[in-house]
C-alpha cells in the first residue's frame, strides 16, 4: 500500500509526478499534529451544568426534531435561536412562548448571525442541524467562545477540517459532538450489547450503508432541496458515511482500543440525477444545466488494524427502499438489518434465523427498555430524542459523551478520502488517527445504562 506524503506540498509534487492530476490531497496529518491529548483528554468531562443553556443553529427539518425533543428535557432551556430564515425562528419564538417559556432570544439577520449567538456569554451548548457547510464554522464559532458544540451529521467532509474541530476542543477543552443518531437505534444498540457480552465472539466483520432514495428530496424547492444536490456536482464519493459507520466503529471499538487503518473506495456511474432532471424538470429549468458528478452507488472497504473489514456504501440517486443494511460479525454470531434478524451458534436453530423481535425481548439495550423512549414516538422512531438525552444527560452529570470529536473525525473523514480513493482509481488510503496514539489505552465505549 503506498505511503502517502505527510503534506500537502509534498503530495502534489509526487500526485502531480504520478500523473494523478487534480485530485484533493488527504495527507495523513497524524503524524505531524501537536498536542497529543492524554486519554483523560479523549474522554473528556467538563464540570457538570445543572440548567443546560441552549443556542439552536438551523430549524429546518432535522433541527425541529431536535428543538421538539429537547423541550421534553429536563434540565433544558433553550435561549437563543438562529436561522437564516426569519419566519423559521419566530414561528420556534412563538411555539416556545405559548409553552409557557421564557422566549429565546432571535438571531436571524444573515448566514453568520450564529457569531453573535456564540458570542451570548449566558450559554453553555451551542447546538446545530445546518446545511453540511455550516457545521464546522459553527461549532468552531461555539468553541471559540467557550461553549460546548453539537453538531448534525456528518461532523465535517474535509481532512483539514476534521483536524480543526479535534484542535480546538482539546485548545478550549469542549464538547464537540457529533450527532449520530443511528447510534441510538434499536437494532444498532441491540448489536452493542450482544457484542459487549460476547455473544457474537470476536468481532471480524461489519457492513453498514446509506441506502436511501433522496431523488425527490434533492431536487426539492425547500430543505435540503437548497443545498444538499450541490454536493454532486462536486464531489464523488461516500458523501454521508456516519450513519452505518457509526454503530459499527462503535462495536469495534475505535479510537478506543482498535482504529480504523485504510480504505479503498470505487464510485459507478452516475445516472439518477440525471434521469430524475430529464424527467421531472420542466424544459426551460435551470437545474437543467446542472452536470452531477457523483456516482449512483459508492462502496468502500474499510480495514481496522485489529484486522476487521467493514463494507460501507452510499446510494441515494436510485429507486429503492430505505435500508442502512447492519451486518456485526464475529465468531460466533451475527446481527442483521433490514430486515432485522440474529444469528447466534448455540442460541438459535442451526442455519435458521431468528427474528430481530425474538432477540429484543430477550436482550434489548438497556436504553431501549425505559417506556420513557419507547413513548417517543417522533423523531425517527425514538433514536432521535434517546441521543438527545444522552447528550444533555452527559451535559447536566459532568460525563464524558459517549459520542466525542475523535469519534466524529474518525467516522466523518471517511467521506474526503473516499473521494480522494475514488478519483484515484481505488487507491488505498491511510485513515488519521485523530487520538496520535492514544486509542490503545482507551477502553471501549460500555453498556450505557438508561
Ligand atoms: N441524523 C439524521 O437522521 C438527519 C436527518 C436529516 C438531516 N440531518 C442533517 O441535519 C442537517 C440539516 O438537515 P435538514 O434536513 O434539517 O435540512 P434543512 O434544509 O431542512 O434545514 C437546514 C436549516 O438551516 C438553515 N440555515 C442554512 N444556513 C444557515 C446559516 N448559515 N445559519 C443559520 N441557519 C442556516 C436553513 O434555513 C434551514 O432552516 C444536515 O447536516 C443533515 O445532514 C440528519
């Protein structure tokens, strides 16, 4: 596998030897970082926040959810509340007040408004559900000025990015965390569970995926009808790889104790889009005279240095069902997705499956037993309102998150170097170690107990 060049200059002086041409650079900066935390710094605890004051970036389709749950928490108060669009944040003003709430204060006047709500000194979380390119501007923002960040998937989609968010929260030691819901998931945490008791034995293999038909969500007048197309006129690759990576690292234990070690990725055609613009957009359109660049399918196989193999895809310009797939291997069982089911030698019938539902009575996450989740109805099915509660849970008690930067880096930076793989004929390529070295004395993410 080759060794790719420690920086940027030198690596486009060797891509440009090899005849690569332009293809972004993901140099493995791990080497070269400063500052490497001590693993007390890598499961960070900040002093506990009784009352967790709020700052909402983003009210859009995914940030509802979370304003909707994070007013059924304790311990909560929302103060602040930014959009680009100020109808979106006094209609939140409005909801918030008929609640009997004190009203958050507006911060509506343009796409860097969220500086001066960073800037509020009476705030601890400053929360966001932007468009992917305002994640990192936020949350450093949020960092800068003391607060804690959370941020919606994925936490960045550049290497250089990743870097500065793993920087400034051990600079201003915050909370940077990323929000990957599927965490939370039934089934996601049911694997969990199984693998930390060690009913699947060791654990070998992992296939997980975004698998979702978005072709009339891209070409939306609205949401992420706005911003999220852009993207594959641009770029090539795993676009939004943490959903399915992130409960399988997790499993795996990465960044603690295990790391993620290379990839390779290929993209296929790209056809959906364009079919969707020719069949669905009037002639004198001028989305018409978009050209996208991203392949249909993406599939990426990624290798961990405790010799595990992960298969990742991306597929969302396709007709198909939703499927995120969940494949947790080991040696001595599996755990499937969509549909769900579970295999364990000894457990269940030789070569026969069981029902995903036969393993959740028996051996549901303790998450998933309180009726306070399952009682939740919106927000994906529960997931959603059960990391928002973790996260202020964390918050309020002073614990370190069970999502930290290290995880959003090292789960998110998937996506800049599969494009760089797949611009580069599936070329294998380093994965950072945003810790340098400190995932081996760091234990693997337990049972969290509700
Ligand atoms: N975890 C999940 O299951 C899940 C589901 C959907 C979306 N998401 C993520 O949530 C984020 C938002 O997605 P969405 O579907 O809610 O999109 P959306 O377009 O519905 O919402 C984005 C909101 O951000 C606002 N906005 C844009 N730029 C802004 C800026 N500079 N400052 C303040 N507000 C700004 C928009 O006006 C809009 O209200 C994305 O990162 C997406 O990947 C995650």
């Amino acid at each position: 596998m080759p060794h790719l060049p420690l920086n940027r200059r030198d690596f486009l002086a060797a891509s440009a030897a090899a005849g690569l041409g332009a293809a972004i650079p993901p140099p493995d900066q791990s080497a070269t970082r400063q500052l490497p935390p001590t693993v007390s710094e890598l499961l960070f605890r900040a002093p506990p926040i009784p009352l967790v004051r709020i700052g909402f970036v983003g009210l859009g389709g995914q940030g509802s959810v979370h304003v909707e749950n994070l007013l059924t928490l304790e311990g909560v108060e929302i103060t602040g509340l930014c959009d680009i669009v100020p109808e979106k944040v006094a209609a939140w003003q409005r909801k918030i007040r008929e609640l009997g709430r004190p009203e958050p204060a507006g911060y509506d006047r343009g796409p860097r408004d969220f500086e001066r709500l960073c800037a509020e000194p009476e705030l601890d979380l400053v929360f966001n559900a932007t468009p992917w390119e305002w994640h990192v501007p936020i949350s450093l923002a949020a960092m800068r000025n003391g607060k804690h960040a959370a941020t919606e998937i994925p936490l960045a989609y550049t290497v250089d990015e990743c870097w500065d968010l793993v920087e400034a929260a051990e600079k201003h030691r915050k909370h940077c965390v990323m929000m990957e819901n599927c965490c939370y998931d039934r089934l996601e945490l049911l694997g969990l569970h199984l693998a930390r008791q060690g009913l699947l034995g060791e654990l070998l293999h992992g296939e997980c995926g975004y698998d979702h038909d978005l072709r009339e969500i891209k070409f939306s007048r609205q949401g992420e009808g706005l911003w999220r197309r852009a993207h594959a006129t641009r770029r090539n690759g795993n676009l939004y790889p943490t959903h399915g990576l992130g409960p399988i690292a997790q499993a795996m234990g990465i960044n603690r104790g295990n790391q993620f070690d290379y990839l390779v990725s290929m993209g296929g055609n790209s056809r959906g889009l364009q079919l969707w613009q020719a069949e669905h957009l009037a002639a004198d359109d001028p989305r018409r005279r978009e050209r996208y660049v991203l392949g249909d399918v993406n599939v990426s196989l990624i290798r961990t240095v405790a010799g595990q193999t992960i298969f990742l895809s991306h597929d969302t310009n396709l007709p198909r069902p939703y499927s995120r797939k969940y494949v947790l291997q080991g040696t001595r069982g599996l755990v499937e997705g969509y549909p769900r089911r579970v295999y364990v030698e000894g457990r269940s019938q030789p070569h026969r499956w069981d029902s995903g539902d036969s393993w959740f009575e028996r051996y549901d996450h303790p998450l998933w037993k309180s009726e306070k989740v399952r009682s939740v109805a919106g927000g994906h099915g529960g997931m959603d309102w059960l990391e928002d509660w973790r996260l202020i849970t964390c918050l309020r008690e002073g614990l370190p998150t069970d999502q930290n930067v290290y995880d959003g880096a090292a789960w998110s930076v998937i996506g800049p170097l599969t494009e760089w793989s797949v611009a580069n004929r599936s070329r294998p390529v380093r994965i950072p170690d945003f810790t340098r070295g400190r995932w081996k004395e760091t234990k693997p993410l337990g049972i969290i107990e509700a």
